[in-house]
C-alpha cells in the first residue's frame, strides 16, 4: 500500500491544457474515485499516475517516492480497464497469471498467487474457461484478479464497469467494495457515473475542465457542496435550483411565490439567488420554507419512492420526492413544502453563498 500526492500537476496536449495546477492527496488504502463529465480530465490524471501518460509539469510521488519519469512497471501500480482487455486464446488461470509469467516467477509459485486471487473473487470454478465462454461481469472479475496477483502499491480502475448493464454494474460495486475492506490497498478509481462515486469513495474528488471543483467524503460533498456545480452533480435525481432574490432585510423570495427569511441580515440590497433544494428535501407542508405550487407533468413510481417532475408557476422545472400514499396523475397541481434549513443558497455565477443560510426561526411576514 502507498499514498498517492499530486503537486501543481500540468497536463497539455499542444496549445490544450487539459490539467492545470492540480494538487490532491490520496492516502494509504484509502478509495478515491475521480468523478466528473466526459472531458473533464480524470481519466487523463488517472494514466499519468499509471505511468501511460507524461506529466508536463509538477510533481507526482507514490509512496514517498517521486515518479514523474518512471517507467509504469517501476511504480508499483496496477490498471483495471474499461474493456478488460483479456487475451482470447488463453484461459482464465493463464490471463490472471500472464504477467507474472513475463516476470519470470516460478510455475509453483504462480498457481499460488492465481489460486489465492481467484478465492479472493470467487471465480475458482471459471479457471480453464475462456473469456468467450464469461459474462460480462466474469470478465471484470479476471481483469481485477490479473490485476490483485502483481500485489501493487495502488489500485487504478479506469471506469470498470461502464460496459455492464445495470443489474451487473450494481453487483460489481458491491463485489469492488469487500474488495477493498478485504485487501486494504490504495485504490483510485474513474467514473462518470456519481452513484459509483457515492456508494464506494472514502473521498470524491469532482473535476471539471482540468481542475478539482471539490473533494471530499460522499456525505461532505452532498450536504455542504462548495458550488452550484459540485451541488448539480453530487445527487440522484439532482438538485433542484430555484429562481429568487435575497432582499436587503434578509427574506428571500423566490419567483415562483414563496418567501422566508435568512438567518442573517441580508446584503443591504436585493441580489439575485439560486435556492438549491433537494427532492428528498420537500414535504406535504411548509417547513419555514413556504410552499410552492407544483403542476404535475410525469410521475414516476419506483415502488416505495415516486418522484414528481412538474413545473412551477414561473414556469422551471422541478423534481420532488413523494412518498404519501396520495394518488398523482399529470396535469393536476400540488402543494409542496420544504424546510428552510436545508436550503442551500447560490449567487448567479454559481458560487455558494455560506454566510448568509436560510432558518426555519424567523419566517417572513
């Protein structure tokens, strides 16, 4: 096991800068996933770490030890792939066991590490098959088991799973996550996918163009997000950002009618917000945050959770969690509430507004 640092690492391509100034901390045997859009630079920052792409500035070290020019064999990594990237003419035990075999390490002593990795994934009955004859997600397991059996410093799984449907995809977290606790190693991994990111990461670190917006655990990233992206991203369905304005004696009226007052005095005069509420957030009643009228456009019924997509008289879109018993059908309106303390607010140019936070306690007149 080994911790991964970062340094003002800089990554062009060109004229293209696709890292900037990037500085993060990985600890040792901790799991971090790198999340963002396509484009955004994780999966580039990934193979710089691996070794499979040049670092043009900064400092990368792993385990203390810098490794800007070593070769990817001397860092003491290994690399899950998105599209497992097994050899079809041979079996199970000879693709877990190849690289191993090319380090010139004895046959008796192979079968062992291949024998205790295939136990580790469950997969001892799959050993004489061919990747033709697995599924998808038996495939990932030989990918991931080729990977166990070099005993690296550093995990490194490159969107893993984004090739299985999706009742494999929530299996394969699940088997990623004992895994780790299993083995204990340091693990980095890239999605695009943020439910990947939540259920698995000791941290989460969201990149947009090149550059961390935030990082930290699941729950810190949820409930206290640093922007209206990072706010947007983190959460499923997400956030809901209503249109209003902070008025200079702290009450904040939103445009579709509802109005409460901020825990503060407000900035001495009006200012346009963005109020993040979450759909899980509202209720059948005003919590200290008022209560909006929802025309209800599509309901969907997940069995013990339904969620409402509606509109808002000032005509934008919103999305509520709904677990009453009511019946709701499209076209007819309903009245939410939500609590002002959960609340988060936003300045236009998407920034969050930390000391100025909505309070059940002083309601608006």
């Amino acid at each position: 096991m080994a911790s991964v640092e970062l340094h003002d690492i800089d990554k062009s391509y060109g004229s293209f800068q696709a890292i900037e100034g990037l500085n993060l901390s990985v600890d040792d045997g901790s799991f971090t996933v790198f999340v963002g859009p396509s484009g955004c630079g994780k999966s580039t920052l990934l193979r710089m770490i691996a070794g499979l792409e040049k670092i043009t500035a900064g400092d990368l070290t792993i385990g203390g030890r810098r490794m800007n020019e070593a070769d990817p064999i001397e860092r003491g990594v290994a690399m899950v792939f998105q599209n497992y990237a097994l050899y079809p003419h041979m079996t199970v035990e000879q693709n877990i066991g190849f690289s191993l075999r090319m380090a010139g390490m004895g046959k008796a002593d192979i079968d062992r590490s291949v024998a205790a990795a295939a136990s580790t994934l469950q997969i001892e009955p799959l050993l004489k098959r061919k990747p033709a004859q697995l599924s998808g997600g038996q495939r990932q397991r030989v990918a991931i088991g080729r990977a166990i059996v070099r005993n690296p410093a550093v995990f490194l799984f490159d969107e893993p799973l984004s090739n299985l449907d999706a009742e494999l995809r929530v299996s394969m977290r699940v088997e990623i996550a004992k895994l780790h606790r299993r083995i204990g190693a340091t693990m980095i991994y890239v999605t695009h996918d943020q439910t990947e990111a939540m259920t698995l990461a000791d941290k989460i670190v969201v990149m947009r163009a090149g550059k961390i917006e935030q990082a930290g655990t699941p729950d810190t990233l949820y409930a206290d997000p640093d922007n209206f992206f990072v706010a947007g991203f983190i959460g499923s369905p997400r956030m809901n950002f209503l249109d209003g304005t902070l008025g200079a004696d702290g009450v904040i009226k939103l445009d579709c009618g509802s109005a409460f007052r901020a825990a503060i005095v407000g900035p001495g005069k009006d200012m346009p917000v963005k109020v993040g509420i979450r759909p899980e957030h509202f209720t059948g009643q005003d919590e200290g945050g008022g209560a909006i009228d929802v025309k209800v456009d599509v309901v969907e019924n997940l069995g013990g959770t339904r969620f409402i997509y509606g509109t808002l008289t000032s005509g934008q879109s919103v999305i509520i969690e709904e677990r009453s018993e009511r019946t709701l059908r499209p076209g007819e309106t309903v009245s939410a509430g939500f609590s002002a303390r959960k609340a988060l607010l936003f300045s236009v140019d998407g920034l969050r507004i930390r000391d100025i936070r909505p309070a059940n306690s002083i309601p608006a007149e």
